[in-house]
C-alpha cells in the first residue's frame, strides 16, 4: 500500500496545482481561451505524470491499480474544478 500512496498522491496534488493555477490565471467566461479549455490539457498532464511515475517505479505488481487510482483521482479533481469554474 505504501508504494500505491507514494506514486498516487503526487499526481493527485499535480491535478490540484494545475486546476488552482488554471482558475487564477485563465479568463473567466470566454468562450476561447478560457478555463474550461485548460483543464482538459492539466489532465493530460496528469496522464503524462502517471506514466512517468509508473515508469520509473519498475514494478509490474498493481501497476493497473495504481494508474486507476492516480487517473481517477486526477478526473475528480478536475472535474471538481470544472464545476467550480462554471459557477464564477
């Protein structure tokens, strides 16, 4: 278990950054350019961290596991934040 928290929160705590600097610095209510168009790219920057992550551990065992929960938890994140920002 140790090892899935070690390799799942910090891409949690990427998604979080990522959508706090996206609702700071992105316009808000455009229809181009706007926040809802950067939290899809901070998600995918999460993706990019997990596989770099996974990588570098080298361990088979849980691999699913650990993607799935660091993805998953990454969505809700943004998925939270979209909600957030649609309500500014």
């Amino acid at each position: 278990m140790a090892w899935s928290l070690r390799s799942v929160i910090p891409v949690w705590v990427v998604a979080l950054l990522g959508a706090v600097v996206v609702g700071v610095f992105a316009p808000h209510g455009s229809a181009e350019g706007g926040s809802l168009t950067w939290l899809p790219i901070v998600l995918a920057g999460s993706v990019l961290v997990t596989m770099a992550i996974q990588l570098a551990l080298q361990r088979k065992e849980g691999l699913v596991v650990r993607m799935m929960a660091s993805l998953g938890g990454a969505l809700v994140i943004c998925a939270v934040a979209s909600g957030i920002l649609l309500l500014l």
